[in-house]
C-alpha cells in the first residue's frame, strides 16, 4: 500500500495502491489520501487495484464513501487496473472501474 502525487496534463492526481486485500484495514489510507488531495488542491484520486484480490464488503463501503466526498468536493475518483472479480464486484456495486471515473 502507498500514496503517490502525480502532475498530469489534468492537473494533480493522489494515487493510492491499494495492495493485495480492501477491507476496514484500510480506512486510514484513504483518509490520507482525501487529506492529500486537499492539501494539494488535486482534483482526482485514482485507486490502483493491481493485485487487490479481495474486495471485502467493508472495503466496497469505503470507495462508496469517498465517492460521495469526493462528488462534494467536485473531485473526480477513478478505480484502475481491477483483477476480474473485483471488476466483477465493483460492477455489480454500481461503479465503473477501469479507466472510467466513478
């Protein structure tokens, strides 16, 4: 797991890589990464699944949560690079993951 902050053409992006498993465990991460984008005036945050195989349902609420933040803030949240079934579970949530902003 990490944060990372990125200049694009698009302005500043917090990048957060989630590692293997996105569960409760993971709450303090993403608080740092809303902080960040605040502090920096970012204006996404992109959530790198790459090798997160388990999406727990406490971890699902936890994108949900940000996404709400984040349409508040008129940020944008993207989730890239999911494995099949947490494409599958993301999907099935209503997200749109992949390239998509969500």
């Amino acid at each position: 797991m990490w944060l990372n902050l990125t200049q694009t053409d698009a302005g500043l992006t917090v990048v957060v890589k989630v590692g293997d498993r996105l569960d409760i465990s993971r709450t303090q991460l993403f608080a740092k990464a809303r902080e960040w984008a605040s502090q920096t005036g970012a204006s996404r945050i992109d959530i790198d699944l790459g090798g997160t195989r388990r999406l727990f349902d406490s971890g699902l609420a936890i994108l949900m949560r940000l996404r709400q933040r984040m349409d508040a803030d008129d940020q944008a949240l993207r989730v890239t690079n999911c494995e099949p079934s947490v494409d599958r579970q993301l999907r099935h949530a209503g997200f749109s993951p992949a390239s998509d902003a969500i």
